[in-house]
C-alpha cells in the first residue's frame, strides 16, 4: 500500500471525499498524513476499509530530466537528484520519491518509465542557446551540453548556473569547467547566493550581463529554463522582460510572444 497510495500527503481531493466518510468538516488548512487523519477522524461504522482504498489516490509519479546523453552514455540513464526537506506541522520531513532514491544501494532495483518532453530539446547544431539553470535544474543542461559536444555542434553555448553556497553547490563543477576550457562552453555565469552578504541569484547575473543577453536573443539564440517554477522561473522571466525593455527598446510582451510562438523560449519547470 505504501508503494502504490498515497498515504502521506493527502490532497485536497481527498480530504473533501473523506469527509463524507467520517461525517467530519476536516481543516483544508494543515497538510495531513492518512493515519492521523484516521486516529482524528475516524470512519463511520458503516464504512469499511474498502471504502477507503476506494478513495485513496494512487502516488503521481515524479519526472525527472535525464541528465546524460545517449551519445556519450552508451545504455546509462543518468538524473540529478536533491534530497527535499521541508517542515509540516512543525515536524522535518523528506521528498517522497528523493529520500527513497536517496536511500538506494548499487544493485538495488527500482521500476521507472520515461517520458518523452518533445518540445524541450535541442535546435539545430548552428543554433546559439542560453541555458538557464540554478541548483538541479542543471539536469538537462549537463544532457543538452554532453549532446552538443558529442556532435560537434557549432551554436554557442551560454550557461547560467547557481545555488546557494560554491564549495558545497556547485554541482557538475569539474566537467562544467573542462567544457569551458575545451570551447564547449562559450560563456558559464555562476551566482551563489549566500557566500556573500547580499543575496545575489541567476536572474541579478542575467541583467549584469544585459548588453549581451539582449544581443543573442535578438540574433535568435534560444533561451531554456529549468528548476524551481515559484519564485526562479517567475524572476527570470521579469529580469528577461527588462532586458527587452530598457536595452533592447522593444515590447517585452510581444517579443517573448514571438520567442515563445519560435520555440526559442523553453521552460521546463517544477
């Protein structure tokens, strides 16, 4: 039941349709676990367990990039992968599916399914892009780049990378820097935000960077961004837009439209 149900972290859904069950109005908002909402609320005596299992909603499967190339990592599946913590109801608690990877042993087996994104991918070869993509969301850069050298791509290649602190964040930091001593890598932006007093992220390193960022987009360089949805992709978008406006002189609005309506602006966000 624990493999296939979702028992931890019940969704709105559920509670509405386990109200009926326990003839309760439960609270929509604290998060809740089945076995306390159980030892809380418990069922009506005219209902059994398999009224529950009817209710229970399966877990939703979680999509990671695949952070290798299939030209470089000959039948290897690589993912980049952060242990979530977060609080709930005062307690520290762990990512579903991040603890249980994090908790593998080589040999260990585990079932897993891809799932083809066939609109966040590679232009042609000639084609310049800018990748955006703080703490994991480096997974499909680390891909996109393995692919651009094994092809011999000749597009530029732009990275904005990021996290919170250098010596302990900087994920893929030897092979980032031996595709920027190789070529690969034509320009590589870091931001870590907390080695300095001042908080300084992506999207700050974008608009330091303004003058250039604005030339390639308008020479038709392809923008990609990946990681956290709320607040990184949001911020990036807003920095992009004042780029458009103050130095391009442009409607931000419709430019990312024509970007968007081109394929050259990409986000694949969580």
């Amino acid at each position: 039941m624990k493999k296939r149900f979702n028992i931890l972290f019940l969704s709105e859904n559920f509670l509405k349709k386990y109200s009926f069950l326990s003839k309760k109005n439960i609270s929509l908002n604290r998060k809740w676990k089945l076995i306390d909402l159980l030892i809380k609320f418990p069922m009506k005596n005219e209902y059994s367990l398999k009224d529950l299992i009817k209710i229970i909603e399966p877990i939703k499967p979680r999509l990671y990039s695949i952070s290798s190339s299939p030209k470089a990592h000959e039948n290897v599946i690589h993912i980049t992968v952060s242990r979530h913590r977060f609080q709930l109801n005062g307690k520290r608690l762990y990512g579903h599916c991040s603890d249980f990877l994090s908790k593998l042993k080589i040999g260990d087996e585990l079932s897993f399914f891809i799932y083809k994104n066939k609109i966040f991918k590679l232009p042609n070869s000639d084609k310049d892009i800018i990748l955006i993509g703080p703490g994991t969301g480096i997974a499909p850069f680390r891909s996109f780049l393995y692919e651009r050298e094994a092809t011999k791509a000749t597009g530029k290649n732009w990275l904005f990378f990021g996290d919170q602190h250098f010596d302990t964040d900087f994920l893929y930091k030897r092979e980032i820097i031996n595709w920027k001593k190789k070529g690969i890598l034509y320009r590589v932006i870091l931001s870590f935000s907390r080695d300095q007093e001042k908080k300084i992220y992506v999207q700050d390193k974008i608009w330091i960077n303004r003058i250039e960022f604005f030339s390639w987009i308008k020479n038709g360089a392809y923008i990609y961004v990946c990681g956290n949805k709320i607040p990184m992709s949001v911020d990036v978008e807003k920095m992009i837009s004042r780029i458009i406006e103050e130095v391009g002189k442009c409607n931000s609005k419709l430019f990312i439209k024509k970007m968007k309506k081109e394929g050259r602006y990409l986000k694949d966000v969580y």
